[in-house]
C-alpha cells in the first residue's frame, strides 16, 4: 500500500484510473508514470490531455525528479502532479516549490517518518528564502 502526502497531512490514493508508462503513452492518456531518467522535453511532448503525471524517485538522493516537475510547471502543465518514491519528509518543502501536488511514499517509510515530520514541512510557502530576499 501507500501513503499520499500533502499540506493537510497523510492519505489514501484517490486515483483510479491507472497509469502508463511514458514511453508506451499516446497523447490522450489520462495519466503517466515517468521514470526519473526522462529529458522533461519529452515529457512536455506527451502531457496533452494527461489529468495525472507521477514523477518516480527510485532514492532520495536523486534529483531529477525536481527538474521535471519544474520543466513541466514552466512548459503550462496544470495537472495534478505527484511525487513517488523514496522522497523522504526532509524534501517535502522543494518538492512543493518545484510544482508537486502531492507526494506517494510506502507504507515503510510512512512509518519510518510519521506524519507529524511531514506536517512541519507543510509551511513550505512560509519558508521560502528566495521569495523572502525578493520581497
């Protein structure tokens, strides 16, 4: 099972209509699954009509997945984005900053990191150096 995280705290998957891979996908899919190793340009290729795009993240420790969810923000994607993976709640903050909607973490690391530690990160606008210098 898994865990969808957001400002309000933990939850279930609303989603039912599944997902297809990116490399399988037609531009008239409801939702895609794009693995941390796509160039975003060919992700931007494919959202036309895609509701969902659930961007993996196989470690915390890569990135990637940052750059795509921001690429797709920037190219006018308004669809419900997700982070899923190995984003652990120390990341929650960026996460939101680079445009995630939500984030899908395991049950493991749900209780690994309850959600108390992903609710303190929850302020995320609040704490934003770079729109603090600017303003």
């Amino acid at each position: 099972m898994t865990v969808i995280v957001t400002d309000t705290g933990f939850g279930s998957d609303d989603w039912t209509l599944g997902f297809v891979p990116l490399d399988e996908a037609a531009n008239d899919v409801a939702a895609l699954d794009v693995p941390s190793s796509a160039d975003p340009a060919d992700v931007i290729k494919q959202i036309a009509g895609a509701e969902m795009i659930r961007v993996d993240f196989p470690s915390f420790a890569d990135g990637r997945g940052f750059t795509i969810a921001r690429q797709l923000r920037l190219a006018g994607y308004k669809g419900r984005l997700r982070a899923k993976g190995h984003v652990i709640s120390d990341q929650y903050a960026m996460a939101r900053r680079c445009g995630f909607d939500e984030v899908e973490i395991s049950d493991d690391l749900a209780a690994r990191q309850p959600e108390g530690e992903w609710q303190f990160r929850a302020n995320w606008q609040a704490n934003n150096y770079q729109a603090r210098m600017r303003g």
